[in-house]
C-alpha cells in the first residue's frame, strides 16, 4: 500500500512540476525558475527512491 502512495505522490509531483514550467505565471523572468523547479523535483525523486529502498 505504501509503494502505491509513493508513487501516486511522484505522479502529482511531477504534474505540478509540469504545469508550473508551461504555464505562463512565473515567480521570476525568464527561463531561472522554471529550472530551478525541475531541478528540485529530480532531486525529490531521488530522495524518495532512496527511501523507497
């Protein structure tokens, strides 16, 4: 069951991850934050795999 969580939550993580970069709201100009985000968001992927383990 906990394995099923993990990855619905890795799932919503990386939707959200996904709507924040296309959309056109930005907390910085230009392409800064949109990496920023993405970066954070393997980095919490490889921690929960790591976990996981």
């Amino acid at each position: 069951m906990e394995n099923s969580s993990n990855n619905g939550m890795k799932v919503l993580v990386a939707f959200l991850i996904f709507l924040y970069v296309i959309s056109p709201i930005d907390a910085v100009q230009g392409p800064i934050d949109d990496v920023i985000v993405v970066l954070m968001g393997i980095s919490m992927n490889k921690n929960k795999k790591g976990d996981d383990e």
